[in-house]
C-alpha cells in the first residue's frame, strides 16, 4: 500500500553543518520540494544573507532565520532579511 504524498511545504529552512558551503545545488533541489510562494531560510549565522540570496531560485522570499542557544531557554529567533526581501517573506518567517 502506498502512503499519500505530503502536500509541499511553505516554508523550509536549509540547515548544513558549518563545514560545508551553501550551494546552489542544494538550494535548487530544496525548491524543487517546495511550493512556488514557499519561504526558504537558512539557519547560518556565519555567511551573510546577502552572499547566499543569488543562490536561491526566489531571493524575494529568502532569508536568514537563527536561534539564539539554548534555544530551549531562549524563546528569541533572529531574521536576517536582504535588499530584496519582500514583506510577504517576513511577515510569513517563523517569527516575524
């Protein structure tokens, strides 16, 4: 028996260990599990969000979203928008 697909998601957050580099290879194959109008974010706090935007097939709904640690301890999410950013993306952010 085959389980239902999922609907896709409106908002994904790219997490990668520190190590690795953001790419647009990975950007592309989270958007292609994405809906059109979905927020992406990206949970570095070491890349600015401006260096990460071009990498992302819909920059008007990116941005950088991080919590502070613990974050069972700290309720606090920071949202790093970039130029290009529309409102529709950080009133839709987690958070904003």
């Amino acid at each position: 028996m085959r389980r239902p697909r999922s609907p896709p998601p409106n908002w994904c957050s790219k997490a990668c260990p520190r190590r690795s580099r953001p790419s647009a290879k990975r950007f592309a194959a989270i958007n292609r599990h994405c809906r059109a109008d979905a927020i992406l974010t990206s949970t570095t706090s070491s890349i600015l969000v401006t260096q990460l935007a071009p990498l992302v097939q819909r920059p008007e709904r990116f941005l950088n979203m991080h919590w502070l640690n613990p974050a069972y301890v700290i309720p606090v999410v920071e949202l790093s928008m970039h130029p290009g950013t529309d409102a529709g993306g950080r009133s839709r952010a987690p958070g904003g």
